[in-house]
C-alpha cells in the first residue's frame, strides 16, 4: 500500500525563507508521488508558531496557489518543539508518514527517499542524523556535539546529531499522543515510544536565507529541558556529591578536634570562610537544579495545554 506523506514544517517569523523553500517541499512532494513512495494527495503542512511578520499570510497564499500546501496558525509563539507537536498531531489521523523538517532549507530534502524507503522497508520512526559539521564554525561544531554528550551522560536517551529532522509512521504517532507532558523534547521522547527505528544519514548546508532561532541561549535552555524532563540523574549526582562533602566535612571535623587536643590549633579565618563559601555554593547550586524539577513538576501539574490552533487554511 502507498503511504500518504505529510511533511511537517515549524515556521517562526520565516518571510525571507519561505518563499524559496516552500517549492522545494513541493517538488519532493510530487518527486515521490511520481516514484509511486506516495501518494498524490501528500501534503505540505507548515505550522506557523505566533510569527510576528508576514509568515502566515505568505502560507495562505501558497495554501491558494497549491492544494498541496496546507497550514495550520497557533494563537501565540509557543517554541519550536511545541510547533512540531502540533504539526505531527494535527497530521497524525489524516496519513500514514510523517516527515518533520525545518523550513530553512538546511537539511536535505532529499534525504526524504532514503527515509520512505525505510519505512517501506518496515520501519516506524527514521532518524535524520547529520554526518559531518564541517560547514559549522569552531564555536558551533564544538557547543553542537557537546550538547548530546552532556544529554546521554546525563541519562537522557537521545540520537547523536539529530534534531528534529525524522520520519514517524502514524501508528507510532497514535501511540505518542499518550505521553501528555508539557515539557517537550521530541528528540529525546520519541525513542522511548519504541518501535522498529533506523537512521538516514546526510549533509547539512548553510541557512538559505533569514537568521537562525537558535542561539547558544536557547541550546542550553533546550539542553537543560531535554536533561530535566527525562531524566533525575542530576538529582541522584548532587546526593552522590552531598555525600562526599559530608564525609570530607567529617574527616576535617576530627582533623580540627585531634590538633585542638595535641595543642596545635591555629587561627584559621581564612580556611573556614573558604569552607563556608564552598558548602554554601554548592548548597545554592543543588538547590537550583532541584528547584529546576520542582518547576517542571509545578508545570505539569497545571495540565495546560500545549498548543492551540487558532487558524486553518482549510474548513473543517
């Protein structure tokens, strides 16, 4: 059976790019319809995420030129990892593949044969995995690759160098729609939903046009998110370290008595402020990541929701 294909596309304040992306959707759309990999009535649905330029009026337009093109508007900007949310469950009773991408033309679309000729295959989830970084500079490369080793030694269960570029069949979709936390991190919670998975993997070019959403600060806000919401191994490192600063501060307690008794006691201004700066550090530092859970826990509790569509280019 010919699988109907949905390429999910976040859009964030993407005027500039968009109208030089959006036909390359297209063309792959068509490309594999004419292979017989799917079906005619593929779609390309775009999310746009609360933009404040001219995105969404740029996807109505494309949504009236196209059948193809369909677009869905959330009623304000709620992050990338929520668009995508919203794009995968808006597609998920209507197909029966999903492919999410970004819109700024980097990853390579052409990847996408690879990834339906998996699925074909009889894989449910395929991974996009970069195979190089070399058109990153220094800086990035290095805060990049450094960011999924810290996530899998912080116990977070994730695929090295992918972002959110995967296909995901609507079975583990169906499935996926049960897990109902806030907090998102995609490319950490779509693995554990399990399913028979593989990886694609491809070249990464530079942005086509307009300016990246992602700046180091909301890879280290994403990076801490990712961490948090899947796993406590933080929690249990700050009890590991509770306990060896208890023991050292034992050992120096008997160390103070022993030369107090013997007479060999000294003023130690210095050394004590140095010790009470150091516990009380770390005391603030433990105190942040658990306040950093707790948040999350006070979050959840709320049972917001986690996108609204205020907007579709086409009638129910």
């Amino acid at each position: 059976m010919v699988p109907r294909l949905y390429i999910v596309i976040p859009c964030y304040n993407e005027q500039e790019v968009l109208p030089i992306t959006a036909p390359m959707f297209l063309e792959k759309i068509k490309s594999l319809a004419a292979a017989g990999k799917v079906t005619e009535d593929s779609r390309v649905l775009f999310v746009n995420d609360g933009s404040k330029d001219n995105t969404w009026n740029i996807i109505k337009e494309l949504s009236v030129q196209d059948e193809h093109y369909i677009g869905i508007c959330q009623s304000r900007n709620r992050g990338h990892q929520a668009a995508v949310l919203a794009g995968l469950m808006e597609a998920k009773d209507v197909c029966d593949i999903t492919i999410s991408i970004d819109c700024d033309g980097q990853d390579d679309i052409n990847a996408m044969d690879e990834m339906v000729d998996a699925y074909l295959d009889g894989c449910e989830v395929v991974y996009g995995v970069r195979s190089s970084r070399e058109t990153d500079t220094f800086f990035k490369r290095f805060t990049a690759q450094s960011f999924y080793k810290f996530l899998a030694m912080m116990g977070a269960e994730v695929v090295y160098n992918h972002a959110d570029y995967r296909l995901i069949s609507s079975k583990v979709l169906k499935e996926f729609a049960n897990f109902k936390e806030v907090n998102l991190f995609l490319r950490g919670m779509v693995p554990l939903v399990g399913f028979k998975s593989t990886s694609v993997s491809y070249s990464r070019a530079e942005r086509i046009a307009g300016e990246s959403h992602y700046p180091l600060k909301k890879m280290i806000a994403l990076a801490v998110d990712g961490i948090t919401s899947l796993s406590v191994k933080p929690l249990r490192l700050i009890m590991g370290f509770g306990m060896f600063v208890a023991i050292v501060s034992f050992i120096g307690v008997i160390w103070a008595l022993v030369t107090a008794l013997l007479g060999h006691s000294v003023s130690g201004w210095a050394s004590m402020t140095c010790i009470i700066c150091f516990v009380s550090g770390v005391q603030l530092i433990c105190l942040g990541i658990i306040g950093e859970y707790i948040g999350k826990i006070y979050m959840e509790s709320k049972q917001r929701p986690r996108y609204i569509i205020s907007e579709r280019t086409w009638e129910e």
